[in-house]
C-alpha cells in the first residue's frame, strides 16, 4: 500500500483509480528501470537514500537524475493508462 500511495503522491493530475497490489508491482515493473524502482520502493517506505545510493554505487548527482527520470515516467500518460483500475465516481 504504502507503493501505491507514494505513486498516487507523485503522479500529476491522476483521474482515474490505479491498480493495487501485484497489478500494481508488475506494471511497475515493466515500465521502470530496476534502479528507479528500487528508489521508488525507498521513498515509500521512507529509506535511508544515503544506504540506497551506496547499494547501487551512485553520487547524489545520478540519484536527482533518477528520481527526476522517475517523475517523468510515473506522469507520462502511456504510464498512467497501465495503472489506472477504473474511473473514479463523479462527484
């Protein structure tokens, strides 16, 4: 859940209900690297990303360029359509 959230944080202008669960995990999967996965995975669980840099052997500079590589991803609309469940209710 705790994914799910941090996807639903970042993404811009979201109009749909996304998928939860292993739906949500294997579309992940298939349209983010491992590295801007694993990054996503440690700002949802609120990881170290001073550990996490070390992990995957990379500066400060690399991790901004994932992450802003990752935004990217998570609010183009090809991305939005893999992940979204349903419309959500019209208010």
């Amino acid at each position: 859940m705790e994914i799910k959230n941090k996807v639903l944080e970042l993404v811009d202008k979201l109009s749909f209900e996304i998928k939860d669960g292993k739906e949500l995990d294997l579309a992940l999967k298939h349209k983010l690297t491992k590295k801007e996965l694993k990054l996503l995975k440690a700002l949802a669980f609120n990881e170290n990303l001073d550990e996490l840099k070390d992990k995957l052997k990379i500066d400060d500079n690399r991790l901004k360029d994932i992450k802003e590589r990752l935004i990217k991803k998570l609010n183009s609309e090809t991305f939005k359509q893999e992940i979204y469940e349903k419309p959500l209710k019209e208010l």
